[in-house]
C-alpha cells in the first residue's frame, strides 16, 4: 500500500500524506435539522417519512411486543421466517419465538443454507441499530451473525426499532459510525425495495422486498 501511495504521489509531484486534518467549517447546517427534537418528536417524523416510502409503522412496547410481532407476522401472510442470531431476541422477551418451527435463525458455520433460507423466506426481521427520521431509514452493522440477505432475499422485510435508536438524520449516523468500531459491512435501508428510473414513475418491490414493516419499541 505505502508503494502504491508514494508512486501516486510521485506523479502528483509532492510527499504521500499520512495525515489529514478535518476542515472547520463556518456553517453546519447539517447539524441544526430537527436540533433539539425529543424522541417522541423523532418518532413523530418517523412516522409521516414511512407514509412516504410506502412502510407501515407500528407502534407498541416491551410487554405487548411478542404480541405484536406476531400480529405483523400474520398480517403478512406468516413464514418461513429468517432471522440474525442476535441477543436482542432475548434481551426483548423473545427467545421463545427463536424456536418456532418456521424461523431460521442465521448460522455463520452453515454457509450458503444461510443465502438459501433467506431466498425461501417471506418475511426477514432485523434489529435496527440507528435509525433516520428524516428519511425513514434503518441502519444495520451487520456481521457474521447477520447476514445482509436477511433484509434483501425475503419478500417481506420487517425492521424491530427500539425508540431509542432514533436519531435525526444522515449526519448523526455518520458521526456515531465514525466514533464506534463498526464492521465492514453496514447496510441502509430505506422502506421495501422502489425505482423510478422509468421516466420518473416509481415502482415499489423491484429489486428486493416488496413491502416493509417497522415496528417501534416505545418505552426501550
């Protein structure tokens, strides 16, 4: 890599750079969208940006969230059902739904019979690990115990949010990412799959799930 450094630098005429120093901008108005907004104002915004890209929003709490997940589940038609092998599951009350026959549960020794079980499922759930309310979007850093097919492959994808996750845009996510050790892998997803490269015409479930599901953890 240095090699390759110093022989672009070369042909640009001046030393390789090991350091680079942030520049201080005079205005950030990045900063300043949705500054000061509790997370039941967040959440406010959340909701009016899912009825824009086509997502259902739904709310309820730790107690009621088995319940409700089960009543997203039917709504959609039922399983198979894939999902991270994630701690969240139990932190949350949901272990016993790790053992349901139409649930499979990513398994990074299993290899492809991951990628597969993703292609058979109609629904994928995830947890979300930042979300966006100004654009509606779900940040996932995901790793060997989750694959990134599980909020792609199945038809329909259903996001588990915990209120608290909320943040207000791209910019906050970006600093937080910056400052954590985050895996290499970190996908944003933004409601079901839609392009409207057709003169403009959009089209929903084109290239990935076809409808999507958030439903939000308000009191966690």
């Amino acid at each position: 890599m240095e090699a390759f450094l110093q022989r672009i630098a070369s042909r640009l005429g001046r030393d390789v750079r090991t350091s680079v120093e942030r520049p201080q901008w005079k205005h950030a108005p990045q900063q300043t969208v949705f500054q000061g907004y509790s997370q039941d104002e967040l959440l406010d915004v959340l909701k009016h940006q899912c009825m824009r890209i086509h997502t259902t929003l739904v709310e309820t709490n730790s107690a009621e969230l088995y319940d409700t997940v089960e009543q997203v589940i039917y709504a959609h038609g039922g399983g198979p059902i894939v999902i991270a092998n994630d701690e969240r599951y139990e932190q949350f009350g949901l272990s016993s739904f790790l053992k349901r026959e139409d649930v499979y549960v990513w398994d990074a020794t299993r290899g492809r019979d991951n990628i597969e079980a993703a292609e058979r499922a109609n629904i994928g759930i995830t947890w979300s690990d930042m979300t966006l309310a100004e654009s509606g979007t779900v940040v996932l850093l995901n790793n060997q115990n989750q694959g990134r097919t599980i909020s792609f492959l199945p038809t329909t994808y259903v996001a588990l949010i915990p209120k608290s996750t909320i943040v207000p845009r791209m910019t906050q996510a970006a600093r937080i990412i910056r400052e954590k050790h985050v895996p290499s892998c970190i996908n944003f997803i933004t409601g079901p799959s839609n392009s409207a490269d057709i003169e403009m015409n959009l089209v929903v479930g084109v290239h990935g799930p076809v409808k999507a599901t958030y439903i939000v953890i308000t009191d966690r």
